[in-house]
C-alpha cells in the first residue's frame, strides 16, 4: 500500500462525497460500493468514460438496500408476446411499428359479395404470415419494434415463437442498438 487508490477505491471516494450523500443521506457507503463497480465494469481502457454506459432503473416496491448492479441492459416494460424469455438470440430491431405497413395514398376497394370480402381479408392474413415466417426462417427469435405492436404481427410471431418486446423511447432503442451493434431498420420490408 503505496498510497496509491485502486480505481474502485478512487471512485468510491468520489462519489460518496458528491451527489450520492446529498440525496441518499445515511446509505452513501452502501451505494458508493456499487456505484464504483458499476463505473470500473464499464470503464474503456483506451476511451473515455461515457456516463451514458451506466443507467439506473428504479423497480417499483423494492427499497434502497435492494440496489444492485447487473451487466446488461433493464427496461421497465414488460414483452409483448406469450415468449418472455430467450437465450442465445438473434435480435431484429426495427424504429416503425410491428404492424402491416399503410400505402401512402388512400384507396378505396369495391367488394360486391361476402367472397371477395373473405379473400381480401385472407390475402393480408397471408401478407403478414409471410413477413414474421420470413423472419423466423432468417433465426430471428426476437423483434424489438420502437412503434406499437400489431394484432396479427402478434399473434403471427407467437406462432413462429418470436419474442416481442415495444421499446416507445427512442433513445433506449438508440441505446440497445449500440450495446448490441444493431442497426435500427426503419420498416419492415
């Protein structure tokens, strides 16, 4: 001991006599401790520290000392889809709904009788199976859509078991695009 500060020592110090105590006045050691694995975990060895890497997620009922830290990344919305959980994922993020797309101009359909009504609706029905199947035969086993989540995209992605999960800030889609290299497609086509 040269007194020289570990890096985790370093930031302990730091901000347990910065904001930590102001705000949680009685709990600074407890949350320094965790704040400082959290920074070190994360810490580049040739860039600088973005303060973006390490976010904070308050769950509701859980108090203080419940704190802890996880490598990854938390949202507080819960899936869409029957799949809740998948490992070992093949991830398609997309920034437009999860949803049949509209054309840009209004048209108007002429149906005479109950049959063309019924193979109008079937050939959307198929539309949207041929999209979510396509993305189960590319290994697509999670969709993250940064817009709302059709009915039938739904129930065609629980049939291709896909998980789905709606993320309505753009920033957080930004963010796990970043963690996990992805680029964002703007639709689905």
């Amino acid at each position: 001991n040269s007194g020289v500060l570990s890096s985790k020592q370093w930031y302990q110090r730091r901000v347990r006599g910065t904001s930590v105590a102001s705000k949680q006045d009685g709990y600074e050691d407890f949350l320094a401790e965790i704040i400082a694995d959290a920074c070190v975990s994360i810490m580049p060895t040739k860039r600088t520290f973005n303060v973006d890497h390490v976010r904070t997620c308050k769950i509701l009922g859980a108090g203080v000392l419940s704190t802890t830290s996880l490598q990854g990344m938390v949202f507080r919305r819960t899936v869409e889809s029957d799949i809740t959980s998948v490992r070992d994922t093949k991830i398609a993020v997309f920034s437009c709904p999860f949803d049949i797309g509209t054309t840009e101009t209004k048209g108007t359909v002429l149906i005479n009788n109950a049959d063309e009504l019924k193979n109008f609706s079937m050939d959307e029905e198929k539309l949207i199976e041929n999209q979510v199947k396509a993305l189960a035969d590319a290994g697509i086993t999670c969709v993250v859509s940064g817009g709302k989540v059709g009915d039938m995209m739904m129930h065609f992605a629980n049939k291709f078991n896909i998980m789905v999960v709606r993320l309505m800030s753009k920033w957080d889609l930004r963010r796990l695009c970043r963690s996990i290299s992805a680029t964002a497609l703007p639709n689905l086509t």
